[in-house]
C-alpha cells in the first residue's frame, strides 16, 4: 500500500465496487432472460420444423448492436461480446430442452 491508505475503507472504491455488482446482477438477469427466449424460441422452431440456427439472422444482430453501440465499448468488442451471448444462448437451449 502505498501512503498507508487502506484501500477497502476508501469510499470511493467501494461505492464504485457495489454499483458494478448491481449492474454483473442486472447483466445476469438479462442473459438468463434472453436464455429462456431463445429456449422458447427454439422450441417453436422445432414445432414448425424450421432450422434453430439462422446465421444471417445472427450476423444482421451483431451488425445492428454494432451500429447502436454508443461506446465506450470498441466495435470490436460489442461483436465478440454478443457474439459469446448467443453461442452460450443456443447452448443454453439446447442443454434445457434435452433435460426436459
């Protein structure tokens, strides 16, 4: 430590610490969200024997993310972000749909 300062009594860390675990719990109320749709959705799909997985569908959301991203997060980043959501999305449904 530098100066002797204890860094677990300084306000501003901790104020700062307990607002980005509210928004980790939001992130994680929206992707568990976003889970049970895309289960939803994959369902019906599978019902009307239509293809789960629709790469022109997925490239035309990450395209439009893209553009609506006001940053500070890079172009980059938005793409692999949600690039990772979706992936672990069809997974996600997957894995529910054969434990039912």
């Amino acid at each position: 430590m530098s100066g002797g300062r204890d860094p677990r009594s300084d306000p501003v860390l901790a104020g700062t610490r307990e607002r980005i675990g509210e928004l980790d719990r939001a992130i994680l109320d929206a992707v568990n969200a976003r889970v049970e749709l895309v289960t939803r959705l994959r369902r019906h799909k599978a019902e009307n024997g239509y293809p789960f997985v629709d790469p022109a569908r997925e490239e035309q959301l990450i395209r439009q993310l893209v553009a609506a991203n006001p940053g500070p997060l890079s172009a980059a980043a938005v793409e692999e972000l949600f690039r990772a959501i979706v992936e672990i999305g069809k997974r996600e449904a997957a894995r529910l749909d054969r434990a039912e």
